[in-house]
C-alpha cells in the first residue's frame, strides 16, 4: 500500500517532522486539526484501529507538538493506542493507511520504527513510571531536556501509575504529566479516581480561582506576580479540599481546562515549560470528537476493524465469537447457581461480560485497569465461597501473574481464570497476542488449564469450571469466532484430564489444542491421502495432560506431532516432549507453533504462512520420519 504526501490535506502534507509543525502559524493549527481528524475516519475506515481515542487527543497532541522539541524532548503516552496524531506529526503521516497491517505502521509506539517514540507500549499505566525513570536519568546526566507522561484518567486506576505518583516528588523536580480525562477507558471508567476526577471537572468555583489566577500570571511575568498568584492557588487549595490530591504528592494541578482548544493548549504547554516543580494538567476531552458515530458509541469506536465511513456501520458477523459464548453461557450458569459472580478489569465489552452485568449487576465486578487487584479481589470471593469466574486477556493476564502463583494455587482457592484472546491476536501486534500463558501456567502446581477445540467444547468446559471447587481452574480460548459446531441443549461435565481420541492410527499421532485441531485434522486427511495410518487426539487438558493415551501412542507411532497457538518455548508440544522422554521412550515430538521471538502484527493468515504454521509443514517435519 503506497502513498505519498501529495496524497494529504494541504496543512498535513507539509509536516514532515515537528520542526515543520512549529513553522505554521498559530491560526492554521485549528485547520490541522480538523484535516487530521479527517484522514483519521477515513484512512481508519479501512484498515479499522483506535478511532475514538485518536480523534479525542488531535488538539492535545498538536499543541504539545508545537512547544515541546520531540525527540529532545520525551513524551510517553500511556498503553499508546492514542499516539496515532503523534505518529502523524513525527513524520509518518503518509503512510498512516498502513496502521496495523503486516509491515505497516503498528498501532502502538514502537522504539523501533521512529525516535520519536521514545518509549513503546500496549498495556496501561506505563507512561508515569517510565517518564519517571527517564527524568530522573536526565537529572543524573546533568541534561536540561522535558519529559512529558501523557496518560487517560484510566491509567490512574492502575497500580503502577498511582506507585510512580506516590515516587515523583522524591525523584525529580521538572516532570509534566497530561492527564486526558474523557471518561473512557476501552468501557466506561468505574470506581472512586473516577468519581474524583468527575468533582474536578464540576468544581466550578475552584475552577474560576484557577482560570483568574492563570490570566493574572499570563497578563504580567513577573516574579512577585507569580509568587502572589502562588499564594492565590494555596487559598483556593485549602478551600476546596476535594482539588488537593495530586498536590497531596507534591504535583502541581492545573485544571481542568478544554482539551480541544488547541491555542490556548499551546499557550498552556509553554508556560508549563518554565516551571521547575511537577506538574499535571487537566485536560477535559471528548472520546470520538468530530465522528458522530464514534460520540454516540465510545465502546465500539475505541477500537474496531474496518467500517462504513458515512455512518460507522461494521459488517455484522456471521457467528458468534468465543467472548460472546463466554459472557452468554456463565451468565446462564450464574442465573442457576447464586454463588457464580463475574469479575474483570475495565473490559465488559471486550470479555462481553457486559452480558452478565445487564442481566445480574449486584454479582458483576468491573474493578478498572487493576489486573493484580482484580485476581486478589477474586481470592476474596473464593475465600467465602463464591465461585468467581475472572476474564480476562491472556496478553493482560499476565499482570496478575504473582497473585496466580502466590494467592489463587498455594492457597488452592477454585478461582476461574477466564483468558481470552489466547494465541495470535493480528492486527493488534507484539504487545496483545496470547503467546504465554500456557507457558507463564504450566509449571504452577494443582492448576487446572484447557483449551477447547471448538464451541461446543467450549460451553462443556465452562460448565465444568463452575462445578469444580477443589482449587483454581483455567481456560485460554481465541479471538473471534470459532468453526460454527453447534452447542448441544445439554454441556456435559468433562472428565478432568481425560483426552478425546478422534482416530486410531499406527504411523503418526497428531495432537491438536484448540483451534489447532483444525490444522491437525487437515495434516491427518494430507497424510492419509499418502497411505498413513493417522491417529488424532483432542487434548482439551494442557494440564494435567492424558498421559496414558499419549504414551499409549507415543508407543505405538513412529512420531507425535502437536499443534499450538502458543509459543514453542515451554508450550504444550514441551510438556508433551518432556513427557515423553520422562517415560523413556525415544519416540520423537515435533510442534508445529509459534518462535521463540515477539511475533509482529499482522492478518493470521499472513503470519501462519511466514511463520509455517500450515499442515503442508507439519507434514514436511514428520515425513521424514516414515
């Protein structure tokens, strides 16, 4: 996909770098603005990608972009979904068409792919913390450079951004932080920093203390002024208490102002420049500004795949995905069982347990960006007998990784971890595929963990989850939809540990987890088409694995072949391997799976096919052991 910037508004196409930013005059950043905002809707039409966080920050990143000298200077933005202007402005705003497919720009900031990213992500509550380090390396370097954390009112539910909060005052004395607060996260913004950030926006009087105060600094330049305007804001602090959290920690508040009026953000930015103290901006924003489709529905516009520029309509999909059997079936299960509850972080969407919360809210838990709390939360529930069922991404899952070990297995609590977009997540990139929780959860002693190979299986298993409370279970299961396998009117409680055999065979034994059974069972008919006696197995356990069976064949074959959306590294091929070679048989394992490296972003199929995740391979690697 080619392009060049003749192709851009007239404003756009004359940005190359920051520097060519600055030489417009201020009258035309309005314009710039809105021609951003239009190759936004309409480059993102087409490939899909994070429309509603990008069209809230236009004016926000323009305006930091004009006073602050990038890369000099650092900025990092907060899980970096939202640096889609920054990437326009730092010179890639000709190959914006690109974002997020394979070998064009990633959806996130990427070290990388330009130096003006000065620090790459894809989780939230990063920017604080690492804009943190940065200062306090500036200040041991003797350098005199800006560093600016951009970060959404939701990143102030993460543990790690309130832990840099308590950390900057005793780091570092020049340090700017830009809260955007436009009340979204992916969902909704839950919980009491909400809440706070809602009374500083309709603090009105404290407001107007602060607006007089910023235009008498504004009106006169002058130390005394200044110290005077100090003790104006120390006044309004200790009137209204409610406005004193951030300065609580030693971080100058200035705010909120409007997140959309990009000259006074510059004039904001540049006296925020000359102060030598912490500081944190406020600034009010709309999620989906300029899009009346992505206004009137900030969940689904947050991000999404390709969809009709003139009224935001998506293509209805065929089948349901696994997320929505997920959020159906426990909501079903928990209308049966009162001891069910459901719990997840900032995700109802995206997990559709917003299913459960329309349906049993007094038993629905959204805890915000707070992974670790949201497993502890869960323990909780386990503790007093409940039988929570928590979702969430096995990319975000891994947050809660100490809390899995030390919390849920030694105390042997029947929590149900619930980790969606196991395996490959495309477009999304290195930062949200699945690749690792078969491997971060093997190892951990007493933990339950199956894949089921279609939708059927997948009810089965979720109904087993619910009726085992002799300690934690977990289950992985992928993005979007499965084959179409219809679910019978009765889920059955599966035996744990207990693999299906699908088909005997003496020449080689194929074992297919999850929706790898589908490539298995595609290696199996290009096998017997040669004349080889195939045997097929459905796993459904990773732990504990049916080791009878697979010795049985591991016996019987010349060769075991095994299918993963995992990583090859310590995944489930490894544990048949080490199986195998515990039981002293020589028999060899070959895997078909992902390297051991931080696969890039791209459509599956283009991947499956770089990274030979194909039947025609599987069959190169076990011929040549027939």
């Amino acid at each position: 996909m080619k392009s060049d910037f003749s192709e851009l508004p007239r404003l756009l196409k004359t940005i190359k770098s920051p520097a060519d930013l600055k030489k417009l005059n201020r009258t035309d950043l309005p314009i710039l603005a809105e021609e951003i905002r239009e190759v936004l809707i309409s480059r993102l039409s087409v490939t899909g990608g994070h429309l509603g966080p990008n069209l809230g920050v236009v004016e926000l990143s323009i305006a930091m972009h004009y006073v602050f000298d990038s890369p000099t200077d650092k900025m990092t933005f907060d899980v970096s979904h939202q640096g889609y202007v920054h990437k326009m402005l730092t010179g890639r705003a000709k190959e914006i068409h690109t974002i997020r497919t394979y070998e064009g720009l990633n959806g996130f900031l990427l070290r990388t792919e330009s130096e003006h990213d000065s620090y790459g992500a894809g989780h939230a509550g990063t920017a604080l913390s690492s804009a943190l380090g940065m200062a306090s390396a500036r200040d041991l370097k003797g350098e005199d450079n800006h560093v600016i954390a951009f970060a959404g009112d939701a990143a102030f539910t993460c543990g790690p951004t309130l832990e840099a909060l308590n950390n900057i005052s005793d780091s570092t004395k020049k340090f700017i932080i830009v809260l955007n607060d436009n009340e979204w996260s992916i969902d909704k913004n839950v919980g009491a920093m909400s809440r706070y950030f809602n009374t500083l926006q309709t603090s009105s009087t404290y407001s107007s203390v602060r607006k007089k105060t910023a235009e008498l600094v504004e009106k006169i330049a002058g130390v005394g002024v200044r110290k005077l305007a100090h003790k104006v804001e120390q006044g309004a602090k200790n009137l209204f208490s409610e406005n004193i959290l951030f300065e609580n920690f030693g971080i100058r508040y200035y705010g909120p102002v409007k997140g959309h009026d990009v000259n006074a953000l510059v004039d904001t930015f540049q006296y925020l420049k000359e102060q030598d103290e912490p500081v944190i901006l406020h600034a009010i924003t709309e999620k989906g500004r300029g899009y009346t489709p992505a206004l009137d529905n900030p969940g689904k516009f947050h991000g999404l795949g390709p969809y009709k520029k003139e009224d935001g309509s998506t293509a209805s999909a065929s089948l349901p995905t696994f997320s929505e059997i997920f959020g159906r079936t426990v909501t079903d299960l928990a209308k049966e069982d009162p001891k069910i509850t459901a719990i997840t972080a900032a995700m109802p969407g995206g997990t559709k347990l917003d299913i459960f919360k329309k349906e049993l809210n007094e038993r629905y838990f959204d805890v915000g960006i707070a992974e670790e709390h949201a497993a502890l939360f869960a323990c909780g529930h386990a503790c007093e007998g409940l039988r929570p069922f928590l979702a969430i991404y096995s990319t975000f899952m891994q947050r809660a990784y100490d809390m899995i070990i030390h919390d849920i297995a030694l105390q042997n609590l029947p929590v149900r971890l619930c980790m969606d977009r196991a395996g490959l997540s495309g477009d999304d990139g290195p930062t949200h595929h699945g690749l690792f929780d078969i491997g971060y959860l093997r190892h951990i002693p007493d933990l339950i963990h199956m894949q089921p190979k279609d939708e059927d299986e997948f009810v089965d298993m979720l109904h087993t989850m619910a009726a085992y409370d002799d300690g934690p279970t977990c289950i992985r299961y992928p993005r979007g939809a499965g084959i179409g396998t219809p679910i019978k009117e009765t889920p059955e409680i599966l035996e744990i540990g207990k693999a299906e055999l699908i088909s005997d065979g003496a020449d080689v034994c194929l074992i297919g987890l999850g929706h790898f059974f589908e490539i298995a069972l595609e290696t199996k008919e290009k096998l017997e088409a040669q004349g080889y006696s195939v045997a097929l197995i459905n796993p459904r356990w990773i732990k504990p694995l049916d080791a009878k069976l697979i010795l049985e064949y591991a016996e019987k074959c010349k060769v075991i072949c095994t299918f993963e959306d995992h990583v090859l590294m310590n995944g489930f091929g490894a544990s048949v391997i080490e199986l195998v070679h515990t039981s002293g048989l020589a028999t060899p394992v070959e895997r078909i799976g992902w390297p051991d490296e931080f696969v890039e972003h791209g459509k599956v199929d283009i991947l499956r096919n770089k990274h030979n995740i194909s039947a025609d391979h599987a069959v190169k690697l076990v011929s040549k052991y027939l």
